[in-house]
C-alpha cells in the first residue's frame, strides 16, 4: 500500500513538473512574440513611393503552392523549388523585403554596405531568421574575366542543394533571355547595381525537414563603369572587385508565424511595388 502511495505521488510530481514547463514555454514564446511585434513597430522604413507603379502579380505561378519560381525582390533574386507552399514563399519574400527596407533606412546600401548588412542580418535575426553574421572575402575569379552571375552559380555550389542550384541557373536564364520578365529585370538593376556600386543577394530557397532553408549569398560589387544587365556582362578582374559572404539561413516559424501579419501590415503596398514574379 505504501509502495503504491509512493508511485501516484512521483506521476503526481511528474505531471505538475511538465505542467510548470509547459506553462514556461507558453510564457516565454508570449513574450518573444510581443519583444518582436513592438521591434517592428520600432522599425522605419522608407515611406511609399506613389509615383512607381504596382507590378506585383498574386496569380503567377511562383506565389501558388507547390509550384517552383522565382522572383526579384528589390534587390534580391529569390528562386524557390517546387513543393513549397504558398504561405512559406510569401514569408520569405516579406521577411527579407522588410529586412531590406528597414537596411536602407538606416544605411546607404551602396556606399555603406559593411553597416547596411549587418542591419540586415540584424532585422532578418529579429523576426525569426537564423543566420550566421556575414564574413565577406573577396571572389577570385579563375579566369582574366567573368561573369557575375557564373561567380554567384559558383559561390552557391557549396552550400546549396542540387534542386536549388537548378532552379536558380532557370531563374537567371529566364531573367536574362525571356522578354516577358524586362520590368522585373529593371527592377533588379536598379536597386541592386544603380551605378559602379553594387549590393544585391541571390538566394535558393527549398525545405530541411519541413524548415525553410536558404542558400544565401550576399554580395557587393564594384566596377569601374556602371551597365545594365550587369549580371551578365564580361568584366576583367583587373576593372572589377567582388566581395561575398554566403551561408545558410533558417526561418523559426515558432517566431515568424505570429508576427507574420504585423510585417504585412508594416509593408503595406511597398510588396506590390518591389516584388515581381519571374516568367521562367
């Protein structure tokens, strides 16, 4: 009788034990998604430009589940393998668009890119991202000339998977050869490389176990002459210089997930103006 007496009272134990962690965790994550919605609201970004028109299209292929795409995304090209739904590319799209912006409030991206990422890379780490700080290193290219997006295709062959790499080679393709996708180029162009100072990311995005993973490289560039379609461009090393920093970064929905609305709501039409579907 005893000995039975003794065991109810360990699972009895046991259960106020697990009830107190759980009671814990539920405090905690409340407490982070309220730390996170009132950095948000802290955040400024540029105000809406009303004289650039709305191009963003809802319908295209790239924002409906399951189906791979691309788009660009100020100054980023963004590609996503297919099995993806539809709500987790919108995360990623909104999540580094808000990064961007919050960036280019505080920093001139082109002139102050050391300072501009690490806003970045701060924001994107605020509102859920893992990602490991940025160590740039200078691209040598194998060659007396290169082309720019052949370096990022090289740089992203070490930490991204086959199916990224495949979808990213179709996006660039599609972005340079298919008329069809001029205005998303323009954009691009003129957010990533507006003169002979480039800062721009390019980055795969797929699934690790249901966690959406990004490829990540982040570059800044800087030329001795300013031209349009610079991704594709000949350029010699000697008029040239390519700085990059790529790792992998992880979206903790546990953190993005309820804040998702406050970013929407933050980024009001700015997604309809600087987000653009890639035909590919």
């Amino acid at each position: 009788m005893l000995e039975r007496t003794s065991r109810r009272n360990r699972c009895g134990s046991c259960l106020h034990s697990t009830l107190l962690e759980d009671i814990h965790m539920t405090t905690t994550k409340r407490a982070i998604v309220e730390q996170t919605t009132k950095f948000i609201a802290s955040v400024e970004l540029p105000p809406l430009d009303t004289t650039q028109p709305y191009r963003y299209n809802p319908d295209a292929s790239v924002f409906q589940d399951d189906a791979s795409g691309a788009a660009v995304n100020a100054g980023s090209l963004v590609s996503f393998v297919s099995g993806l739904t539809a709500q987790h590319k919108s995360d990623v799209l909104n999540s580094t668009l808000f990064a961007q912006l919050a960036a280019n409030k505080q920093y001139d991206r082109y002139k102050q890119t050391q300072k501009w990422y690490d806003s970045y890379v701060s924001v994107l780490a605020q509102v859920g991202w893992v990602v490991p700080a940025f160590a740039y290193r200078e691209y040598t290219p194998s060659g007396g000339s290169f082309t720019v997006d052949a370096a990022v295709l090289d740089i992203l062959a070490a930490i991204a998977t086959g199916d990224e790499m495949k979808i990213l080679q179709t996006a660039l393709g599609g972005l340079k050869d298919n008329t069809k996708n001029e205005h998303a180029l323009t954009l691009f162009d003129q957010q990533s490389f507006p003169e002979k100072l480039g800062t721009f990311q390019i980055f795969p995005v797929g699934e690790d176990d249901g966690q959406l993973v990004m490829a990540l490289a982040a570059m800044e560039f800087k030329a001795v002459k300013h031209v349009t379609r610079f991704l594709w461009f000949t350029w010699t090393s000697t008029e040239t210089q390519l700085f990059q920093s790529s790792q992998k970064g992880v979206l903790n929905e546990d953190v993005y997930g309820p804040v998702r609305k406050v970013i929407i709501d933050k980024l009001g039409d700015r997604a309809k103006q600087f987000i653009i579907d890639i035909e590919i």
